[in-house]
C-alpha cells in the first residue's frame, strides 16, 4: 500500500510542473563565494596607484632622514635639493589628485557588481514566494471528479508548500550574510572615500609646503647680497687695497733696476 500511494505521489506531483515550479535556481554557495571574491578584489584593485604613494611616502623619509644626519654646511644646498624631490612628490599628489574621479570609479566598479549579485539574491527569494502562494491558491480551489486525486493533490501540494517554507527559511539565514557582506563593501566605499580626500588633501599641502621651501630658497638667495656677497666684497676691497702697497713696492724695487752700459772699447 505504501509503495502504491508512492507511485501515486509521484504522478500527482508531476503536474505540479505546470502550475509554475521555479527553474534551476541560483545556489547560495555560488553567490556567496563570487561576492567574498569581489570584495576582496576591491581591496587589492590598482596597486599602481598605491605604489605611486608609497614611493612618495618613502622619498619624503628619506628626505627627513637625509636632513637629519646630513653633514653639509651649505644649507642653500641641502634646502635646493629638498625643493628639487619635493617637487616630484608635489606633481605625483596632483596628478593623483586629479585622476581621483577614474581611480574612485574603478575602485567602485567591483562593488556595483556585488550590488547586482545582491539583487540576485532578492530575485531569487522572490521566487518561492511566488510559488508558494500559487500553490496556496491551488490547494484551495484544486478539485477533481475523482477523490483520490484530490487527495494525492493536495497531499503534494501542502508537502511542496512546506519545503519551500524550509527554502525560505535558508535564504533568509543566507540573506543575514549577505547584509553583512554589504556592511562590509559600504565600509570598504568609505575607505575608499577617505583614500581619495588624503590624496587631495594632500595634494594641497605639499603644494603649499613646497611654495614656502621655493619662497624661503629665494629669499635666501636674496639676502645672499648682504650676507655673503657684500662680507666678501669688504674682504676683496681690503685685500685689493692693500695689494696696492705690494704693487708699489714692486714698481719701486724693479723701476731701481737700471741697466748700466759700459763704454765700448775703441782699441
């Protein structure tokens, strides 16, 4: 008995098919582990540009500890030089600066495409909804001249209710993930928000900074007139004078000199 109300179970269930059964669905396993991979390409995407920063980053140490135990006295030499790097790193921030509208889109673009795997997954607990509620429907106006395919029907027809209660049960548990995993991509936007302000930012202050070292190089350069130019002009003047004392003794000792002719013998 039991092996025939299986068979017939069977046959019931078949015409279910024609009510509307959902095809192939998405697996959550799949989603989830393409939207894990996105997120984690988010966060490696465009290592020129962090290599880019990081060499700043490492020139303007390196600068620092270049001032710090440098041993040169020229300090117009030492402040040249700075201005000289500093300028490199000043056009790097700019130009990244100004590329911040592309490196943002391209920083984003992985995380529009977890927004649409997360649209998938709405698409695909709506789904069982539908079914279920068409099969809701048909468990309550099913009828047929013979009872015992009504019976087998709405036998099916509950059971099939039932598990697709179970089926939303688990995309609600999966769902739970996936608000976590767009938590975490509306963290990674920010971060990447942030990114992009200090590179604005700045962009702004080694321009500035490296307008008060140009200024500070020039006035430098200004002021040499009175603190090298003119001590070294007063010691020429000084030296140049007193070699006119030399020089007067040189025209004294050689003017002295005279050549004495002898008489020519005539014999």
């Amino acid at each position: 008995m039991k092996t025939v109300f299986t068979v017939i179970a069977v046959f019931a269930l078949g015409p279910l098919s024609t009510i509307g059964c959902s095809p192939v669905q998405a697996m959550p396993q799949d989603l989830a582990t393409a939207t894990q991979k996105i997120v984690n390409q988010v966060k490696e995407q465009d290592n020129s540009v962090f290599e880019e920063i990081q060499q700043n980053i490492d020139m303007v140490n390196k600068l620092r500890a270049d001032i710090e135990t440098s041993k040169e006295s020229n300090k117009q030499k030492l402040l040249n030089n700075v201005v000289k790097e500093l300028e490199k790193v000043t056009i790097s921030y700019e130009n990244l600066s100004g590329r911040r509208v592309d490196i943002r889109k391209n920083l984003l673009k992985k995380i529009t495409s977890i927004e649409e795997l997360q649209k998938k997954v709405q698409k695909e607990t709506a789904r069982p909804n539908e079914l279920k509620n068409s099969y809701s429907n048909t468990l309550r106006t099913f009828s047929d001249p013979e009872p015992e395919i009504v019976r087998t029907r709405k036998a099916a027809l509950t059971q099939a209710i039932k598990y697709i209660d179970m089926q939303l049960q688990l995309w609600s548990g999966f769902n739970s993930t996936e608000q976590q995993i767009r938590q975490e991509t509306v963290v990674v936007q920010k971060r990447i928000d942030s990114f992009l302000s200090v590179i604005e930012s700045s962009a702004i202050l080694f321009r500035e900074g490296l307008n008060l070292l140009k200024l500070q190089r020039d006035i430098n350069d200004a002021l040499s007139l009175f603190t090298q130019d003119l001590p070294r002009m007063e010691q020429l003047s000084r030296d140049m004078e007193q070699s006119w004392s030399h020089l007067d003794m040189l025209v004294n000792t050689l003017t002295s000199m005279s050549i004495k002719i002898s008489p020519v013998n005539r014999d």
